[in-house]
C-alpha cells in the first residue's frame, strides 16, 4: 500500500513538474514577445511626437503662406447687401475714394471684389462682408490706417468696418488666445501680431514673443502677468499627448540552484522501517 501511495505522489509530482515546466516556458515567451512590444510601442511614440513637430511646423507655414495671399485684400463689413451687380467694384471704389480724401471717380486699382462665398441670408440676417483684392499694397495699408481714426466709419447712411482678410486658423487662434490679449489691454501693454501667427510684446527695450503654447509661461512672466487659462488654444494648436508608458522592470528568470535543491535523503534504517509498515 505505501508502495502504491509512493508511486501515485511520484506521479502526481512529475504531472505538477510537468506543467510549472510548460508554464515557465509560456511565461518566458509572454515576457519576451511584451518586452519586444514595449520596445516598438516606444519607438511609435517617439516617431509620432516627432511627427507632430513636423505637422505643427507645415501648419504654421502653411498659414503663413494664406495670409501672405491676402496680403493685399480688405474685408469690408455692415455694407447692406443690395442688387448691386456690376456696381459693386463702383461702389467699393466710392468708399475707398472717400476714406482717402479723394474724388469719388478717382481710379484705384482694384483686381477683384465679391461678397463672401456663401449663401446670401435673410433680410434680417447680417450682411456678407465684401472681400475686395487690390493691385498694390501700400494703397491697401493706408486704407487700413486711415479707416482706423475715423470713428464710427459711416458709408449709405450705415457703419461699416474695414478688416484685414486673414485665413481661417488664424482667426480661430486669436479668438481663443482672447484671455491672454484682454489681460494685456486692462495692463495697458501694447502689442502686435505676428506672422505666422505670434504676440510680440516689447518691455524694458526687450521683445517677448509667444508663438507656442510651450512659450505662455516665459511670455507671462516676462510681460509680469498671470498666466491665464489657454486650454482651448492649446487643445485647437497642438495635437493630444501621448501618455508615457509605465516604468517596468526588467523580467529576470529566476531558477533554484541545485545545491540548494531539497533531497530527502533516507538511511538504510530508516528505510527498512518505512517498508516494514
């Protein structure tokens, strides 16, 4: 009977032997293949935040290079909308000649000039600004500057605005960077715009520029401002970020040493008295 119970644990023992075995080799070959992913997961992710820098660049070039298109165009806002057909360079040209102290038949060379593309509204709904592109710069920043002082610009009875055209991201960006410009006002700091898009302060006969969110708290400390909540900026100018893996220790297979092994090691005395039972 001790003989059968001996051969039966013998047994069992060798199955458990058997399967810890398959199960070291199972959890060898997870350890090898998770570490082989850690390494490719870290290298996706230096290769990805290195590609947004380089999206982030084209981004702002290519923002650039629209604004520098419309270098030469006017936004004209509040002009009622009206069957104005062929006129409406006519009427452009009125406007421009009475901002600059002309005579209303006065030539300027105008390329183009239509309402904003888009479907034209309601009665009640505000006008579509006009968009008017001029043969020559300098005429175009006189026209900007002298708009400026005189307030309210009246043309047909009406207000209207005269506007730089810039492009789209750039006017989202200074709408959510607004925060930071009403700080600079109520300080009474004067600033400017920038291209690409930038704030450009100069204090104590040295220029402060923001032109990343990676720039708000030097432009902050540097204009002597609290720095203020620009999380829609960032969000809208930079991609999310990638969380950094978890640090992990290195998987180190452990084995018992065989000296160290247990044998139960028995007498020939107390062998004999085991079979005696």
């Amino acid at each position: 009977m001790v003989t059968q119970i001996k051969t039966t644990l013998k047994e069992e023992v060798a199955t458990l032997k058997n399967d810890i075995t398959a199960l070291h080799t199972k959890v060898s070959e997870i350890e090898t293949r998770n570490s082989a992913v850690e390494t490719t997961v870290e290298a996706l992710i230096n290769a990805t935040l290195s590609q947004d820098k380089a999206i982030y660049t084209l981004q702002r070039r290519l923002d650039d290079l629209d604004n520098r298109g419309r270098r030469c165009n006017i936004r004209i806002r509040g002009l009622p909308e009206q069957p104005e057909g062929g006129n409406l360079q006519n009427i452009v040209t009125q406007l421009f000649n009475q901002i600059l102290e002309r005579e209303p038949t006065s030539q300027i060379n105008i390329e183009r000039v239509h309402r904003a593309l888009r479907p034209r509204g309601l009665p009640t709904d505000k006008p579509r600004d006009i968009i008017c592109c001029l043969s020559h710069f300098p005429v175009k920043e006189e026209l900007i500057q002298k708009a400026r002082k005189i307030k309210p610009l009246m043309y047909m009875n009406v207000e209207i605005l005269l506007l730089q055209d810039l492009s789209w991201y750039t006017l989202q960006q200074r709408k959510l960077i607004k925060p930071l410009t009403s700080i600079l006002q109520e300080k009474g700091t004067m600033f400017r715009w920038g291209f690409p898009f930038s704030i450009q302060v100069n204090k104590d006969g040295k220029q402060i520029t923001l032109n990343s969110p990676d720039d708000i708290t030097p432009f902050c400390r540097g204009c002597g401002i609290e720095e203020p909540d620009l999380t829609e900026w960032m969000k809208f100018s930079q991609t999310p970020q990638i969380p950094p893996l978890p640090g992990k220790e290195d998987w180190i297979e452990v084995a018992t040493p065989k000296s160290k092994r247990r044998r139960n090691k028995q007498t020939p005395d107390k062998r004999n008295s085991t079979e005696d039972i």
